[in-house]
C-alpha cells in the first residue's frame, strides 16, 4: 500500500510540541482563507488531512477551495460553523461521528 501524505494542522493556541513532526506553523497568516492557501501551497496533490479545533476551521476552508485534493478529512473537536463567516461546508451526516464512537468503543 502507497503510504498517503498527511498534513496536520494545530489548533488554536497550539505550538509545534502538539505536532512534533509538523515543519511549518500557520501563525504567519492572519485569516483562515490565507492559513488555507498556505497549505496548499506547500502540500502534494492530493493529501489527507487532519484539523483540531480552528485546525478545523482551516480543514473546512481547504475543502471548500480545493475539494478534489483532499483524500481524507479529519475534523478533531471543531465547528461546521465558523463564527467569522457562517457555514464552511455542509455536513452530509452530522451524527457520523457518533457511529465512529460507537465503533471505537465497542
């Protein structure tokens, strides 16, 4: 199996110590939309991706810009809804994480 590229962001008062692995920080940016032009500035083609909290807010951003780059999403303790600007993307199923729970737990 071809390993696939996996790009994570850190939340919101987050340092690199969340992300040891992590090369570039997205504090140079001062809007969602630039953190996520950033992002895909630097990352492959396609990607997996993974957000934490305004990590997520960015995922969303990178997803509403660039849909077919994104193999994988991951949205960790975050809102489909971000305060600056209303809806990022629609959930299709907004209780799937539940169903990922349940399964984890057992």
């Amino acid at each position: 199996m071809v390993a696939r590229p996996l790009v994570l962001l850190p939340g919101l008062l987050c340092d690199q110590v969340l992300w040891r692995h992590q090369i570039e920080t997205l504090t140079q940016d001062d809007t969602i939309s630039a953190m996520a032009e950033r992002v895909l500035d630097q990352t492959p083609r396609t990607f997996c991706l993974a957000g934490l909290s305004m990590g997520g807010y960015v995922a969303q951003e990178i997803m509403r810009k660039a849909p077919e780059r994104e193999e994988r999403l991951a949205l960790i303790d975050t809102n489909a809804r971000a305060r600056y600007g209303g809806h990022l993307v629609p959930l299709e199923r907004p209780y799937a994480a539940l169903a990922v729970i349940r399964h984890l737990l057992g």
